[in-house]
C-alpha cells in the first residue's frame, strides 16, 4: 500500500486526530463517499450540495456548497468533526469555524489515483477507520493497477473537449491539470484543449481549432443545453469533427469528475464509450 512507500497521508487538521466518535459534517461528494464507505454513515449529520452519493446522504441536511460555505449552520449542529475536502471555503470561514474551536480536517485533493488512495487512508485516520481504510485502499489499487494495464495497450487516443458549463458567455472548457484532463487520460484519451490550464472560457474559434473527436459533457450540462441534438445545435460544435460524427459522452458529474471511490467505474465508463470495444476487467471484490 501506498503508506508502506514511505509517507502516510493525513488530513490537515487543527485538533487531535483521530475523532473517534460524535458527529461529522462531511463536506465534498468525494468525502462523503469514503465516510459512508468505511462505516460511518450513522455519525454524518449534514453534508454539502455535492454530496449525492451514496442516497443516504441526500436525506440529510446541507450546509450549502463547499467553495462557498458559512459558518453559522454549520456551528449550529455542533458537530464533533468537520470533514472538508481540501479546496472548501471561503478561507475566512475556515478560519471562523477554527476560531470557534470546531475540529475541522482538511483533506488532501489530487486528481490521480495515488490521491484517491490518500484520501482514504486521510478520511480512516481522522475518523479511526485504520483497518476499513486499509482494505477500501488495498482494492481500489487493485483496480487501478487492473485497469491500467488493461488500457496500456491502446494506441489510438483520441482529442476529448470537457465542456464544463454553457450560459449566455463563452462556454467554460476543462484544460490542462484540471479534473478532466486527469480522468481524460486516465480513460485513454487527449484532452483537446492544450493551450491552457484550469477551467477557462473558450471562444467559438478556440473550440473549432480544437478539433475534437468526442466531446465529453458533465449529464446536467447536456440537459440544460437540450439534450445532445441541442447541444450539435452549436454552429462552433457542429464544425468540429466531433459534431459532425455526433460522438457526445455525458456522465454524471461526481463520478467523472469526483475523484473519490468511484473513479475506477468512472474510468470504466469513459473508457468504454470513448474505445468501443474495450473489455475492461472486472472490479476487484470487496
């Protein structure tokens, strides 16, 4: 396992870990999922919006959206533990909420999966979840491991556009280093977008100069755009070699771009649509 490598992932944490009982907050889709993953489900007593997954979890109360949270509903259930993937804020209520002497637990995002790996020996160390954590981590490596050499032998990789979100603008595309671009890869494609890093608008031409092969969209970007007939309705998308074939892949957003314990099925997928023909292994057992 990763933590016999030579380091041991933990989260970033203000308060003495681990918290072995009393409530969570859990805030990040990918948090949650590992929290309820590890047995933990019964101790969450509000998540944020991105937390669809598992079911149970869009039951419970929300404390809003993780980049743009308020101190006060969270402060209000007292929980025990504050769970946060690592880009939550404002930076100024992670400071009130340390202020106010609520443990809160940082946990490290990187979009590969060595850090998904990370973030699940982080979440078992602060909720004392050691040898659950273990075992979650040791088979999510074996289906990485599993579906790396699997794709290995493609060759043919072909140019993907992320098309995060349209509005009245320019549409916000995926570039380099970005989630997209990660899971892009990971699935044995290129990302289209080359000349840029992060989530950034891209005009028309830039689109058209791109050239995608396939166009990847999260499935609420597709629905607000009408569906894939709506979205081949675009004259810069209709131009691209993309369009003109109608290779549109929508996924669900968590999945594709969460990087939490659903990334190898997340690859799956992705691999799937974008190589038909690839039979990819099966998952490791639980």
């Amino acid at each position: 396992m990763l933590a016999m490598l030579g380091w041991a992932p933990l989260a970033q944490a203000d308060c003495t870990l681990p918290v072995a009982k009393g409530p969570i907050i859990s805030i990040g889709g990918d948090v949650t999922e590992i929290v309820y993953a590890l047995g933990a489900g019964d101790r969450v007593i509000a998540v944020d919006i991105t937390s669809r997954y598992p079911e149970a979890a869009q039951a419970l109360p929300q404390v809003g959206y993780m980049r743009q949270l308020s101190a006060e509903p969270i402060l209000s259930l007292s929980p025990s533990l504050i769970l946060a993937i690592a880009d939550s804020g404002p930076p100024q209520v992670l400071d009130q909420l340390r202020a106010a002497g609520t443990c809160l637990a940082l946990v490290p995002d990187e979009h590969s999966p060595e850090g998904v790996i990370k973030k699940v020996e982080a979440v078992a160390a602060a909720i004392d979840r050691k040898a659950e954590g273990d075992a979650l981590a040791e088979r999510l490596e074996m289906d990485f491991a599993a579906l790396r050499s699997s794709l290995s032998a493609i060759k043919d990789k072909p140019r993907v556009l992320f098309l995060f979100s349209v509005g009245e603008g320019a549409p916000m595309v995926g570039g380099r280093n970005t989630s997209a671009d990660a899971i892009i890869t990971l699935a044995g494609g290129r990302n289209a977008i080359e000349g840029f890093e992060e989530f950034k608008p891209a005009s028309s031409e830039g689109i058209i100069a791109a050239a995608p092969d396939v166009v990847l969209v999260t499935e609420l970007t597709l629905a607000k755009l009408g569906g894939v007939e709506g979205l081949l309705r675009r004259p810069d998308i209709a131009q691209t070699p993309a369009g003109k074939a109608k290779r549109v892949i929508a996924m669900e957003s968590l999945l594709l771009l969460g990087f939490g314990l659903r990334t190898p099925q997340a690859i799956r997928d992705l691999a799937r649509a974008l190589h038909p023909g690839f039979a990819a292994p099966p998952e490791a057992a639980n």
